[in-house]
C-alpha cells in the first residue's frame, strides 16, 4: 500500500502478541496502516479481535514482535519509531508520545482525584501550554 503524502502516522508490517492471563497468546498482525492529517479513523470489532492491543502500539505503549515501518510525522520531519524501538531510545519515544500522542484509557486511566475537566487538561499543563479555560 502507497501512503497518502499527508500521512502522519504510517505503519507496515506489525506483528504484536500479547499473553492472556490464561496462559494463551493473541496475535495482532497490520500489513499497513495509515492515518492523514485531518482524517477521523473509528476502531470497531467485537471483544477481544485487538482493538486495545492496536491503540496500545499506536501510542508507543506496546513494541511489535515484528514490524517492517513504524512513522509518526512532526513537522514534516519522519520520526523512525521502529528505530526508536530498536535502538532502546525510550526518553525519545517518550517525548514523542508527550507532544504527539493523545490517549485516554479504556478503564483505570483517570485520577479519582481530580474532576473530568481537570483530568482532560493534566496533559496541557503538564506541557506547560497556557489556556483560556
């Protein structure tokens, strides 16, 4: 599969296995994936087809088993996250998914301290962005 150009999240070959607690393996495999500036991408399946495993590895949570190409665009600057991966570079990876990446937990992600509103915009003050609010 050809990427489109304004493509800002590009993956080809993954394979990811996750254990389950009952000792069994699921398999993951995306022989392409891309995401487009602009574009809105809905992830749907029935329970347990990999729907988590993918937003886990899409969000620099999860490393493939296998994986051809891994890209995330900033600036119109490739970043290599498939070399990232494989050269241990995880303060890199982190600070990629600190500016680049959003992502809310299925469950157990928010702080019971902290209200919705505050609990959405931890990561913009973590950031240091000043808001209108």
């Amino acid at each position: 599969m050809e990427y489109d150009n304004k493509a800002i999240l590009k993956v080809k070959g993954a394979r990811i296995v996750r254990k389950r607690q009952t000792g069994t393996a699921f398999e993951l495999q995306i022989p392409s994936f891309s995401v487009s500036s602009g574009q809105m991408t809905c992830v749907v399946g029935e329970s347990g087809c990999g729907k988590s495993t993918l937003l886990d590895f899409l969000a620099l949570v999860l490393r493939a088993e296998e994986l051809d190409s891994f890209y995330i665009v900033d600036n119109d600057n490739d970043i290599d996250i498939a070399e990232l991966w494989s050269c241990g570079r995880d303060s890199r990876l982190a600070s990629v998914r600190r500016k680049l990446l959003g992502y809310v937990l299925q469950q157990g992600g928010l702080l019971p301290f902290l209200t919705i509103k505050d609990n959405l915009m931890l990561p913009v003050k973590l950031k240091g962005i000043k808001t209108s609010q």
